[in-house]
C-alpha cells in the first residue's frame, strides 16, 4: 500500500538530500487517501471499549 501524502513527502526529503533516484511503484499497489485514515480513525472511535488498537493510518 502507499499513502500518496506520504510517498510526496518522502520525494521531497530526496530532493531536499540531492539524492538522484528513481522510484517504480508495482501499478498494482493499492492507494491509501487521508479520507481512509480519517475513517479508520473514526470507526476506532466509534468502537469505545472494543477497539483495537488501531494507528489511524488508513490501512
């Protein structure tokens, strides 16, 4: 899975770094938006004492 907020930060640290690279995303890999954290952070909410324990990162 790959969060494109995270994938763009990671881009620009390289940038930042100078660091010439390439990087090849497998066409199949599935997106995580910050809508599916938010969701994921909600339904932990949503759950009170039966949560899981779940980071909020979508996944």
């Amino acid at each position: 899975m790959i969060s494109l907020e995270i994938l763009y930060k990671e881009i620009e640290t390289l940038k930042e770094l100078c660091i010439d690279s390439s990087i090849h995303l497998e066409p199949r890999c599935h997106v995580v938006l910050s809508l599916h954290a938010e969701l994921n952070r909600s339904s932990e909410n949503f759950k009170g004492d039966k949560k899981i324990g779940s980071v909020g990162k979508g996944v």
